[in-house]
C-alpha cells in the first residue's frame, strides 16, 4: 500500500469511528423521543408521572447522553493523538508525563509543525479539557472544583455550547456537534502531519 493511501484508510477509519460515536448519540437520542412519545399517551400513568417522565426524556437523560458521548469524543481523540505518536515514531522523546490532557501531546505538534496559537480546533478542545474535568471530578460541578473562575471563563467564552445550571456544567446540541468538528478537523490535521513526517 502506498503512504497516500494509508493515509487516505487511516483518515477514512478515523472519521467511520468518531461518526460511530455520533451515530450511537443519535439513536440513543431517538429512542428517548419514541418512549417520551409512548410515555404521554399511556392512559395508566397519572399526570404526574407523565410530568416527571416528560423531564426525565426531554432533560436529564439527554443531558447524561451528551455528557457520555462528550467523554467517549476525547477517549477518540487521545486514542488518534497516540497514534499520530506512533507514526511519527518519537513518542518517549515527544512524551511530557507531567503534563494533562492534550497538552501531553505538544512537542509531537511542534514537531509536526501544528501550529497551536492559531488552531480554532486546539483551542476548543483546550477549554472543553476543562468542562471535561469538571464532568469526571465533580459530576459537572461548578462550586466545588479547584478554579471555578476558569470553567466559568470558559462556558462565557463558549456559550453556545457549554452552559451553567443550578450550579452544573451542561453541553448544548450546538456544543457536542461543534465539539466533534474540531475533535474530527484537528485529529486529521495531526495524522497527516504524524504520517508525512
């Protein structure tokens, strides 16, 4: 095979598993408008039950589903990171252990040439790192994290797709199809750099 076109696969593999992701949100998403649809015109169960199950579809479990699909985008996007190291064949030199998240990964992009100061897709998933922590370390949070301030410069920043309820980080619709763009744009950006190198 030659290097265009294992890169074309691996590019094209990488896309099919992020839209995976996408797919697996929507048909879940699907079936929680059909069982809130079912739920509303179930003559046994008493108004307040519709009202709480009305919630329940429309709100809560939508916002769990988001938040799974959110977590499931960045296990994606460290799993290509890794192997844009691979290709690349310097990860024990490139590798910063002291350092979280996608900021591990920045001397592989300064040696790739990705220029981070400018990238609109770095730069989202370097604030959207935050909300994920918040997600994982204080169930979203706000008031108990170590630096509320910085979260919530972030959901300011962002706020058509992350926002503040009742004291808990949310992502918007906006914000997880946002998300995936630059998770699938930057991934891209770093493979085709990791393999021509």
């Amino acid at each position: 095979m030659t290097d265009s076109g294992f890169e074309a696969m691996r590019i094209g593999s990488m896309h099919h598993n992020l839209n995976q992701i996408v797919q697996f949100h929507n048909h879940v998403h699907g079936f929680f408008n059909t069982n809130l649809a079912g739920s509303q015109k179930d003559e046994e169960l008493s108004p307040k039950d519709k009202i709480l199950l009305k919630l329940e579809y429309e709100t809560h479990l939508p916002n769990n589903l988001r938040q799974s699909v959110f977590l499931m985008m960045f296990g994606h996007l460290e799993e290509h990171l890794y192997l844009g190291w691979c290709s690349h064949g310097r990860i024990e030199e490139e590798k910063n252990d002291s350092a979280d998240g996608i900021k591990k990964f920045k001397k592989l992009f300064s040696n790739l040439g990705v220029e981070l100061k400018t990238d609109q897709d770095y730069q989202l998933i370097v604030d959207a790192y935050k909300v994920r922590n918040a997600i994982i370390h204080t169930a979203g949070r706000v008031d108990i994290i170590k630096k509320p301030e910085e979260l919530e410069g972030v959901v300011s920043k962002h706020n058509k797709y992350f926002e503040i309820k009742n004291k808990r980080v949310y992502l918007t619709n906006e914000g997880i199809l946002n998300f995936n763009r630059s998770v699938a744009a930057f991934t891209e950006k770093v493979t085709r750099a990791a393999i021509r190198k």
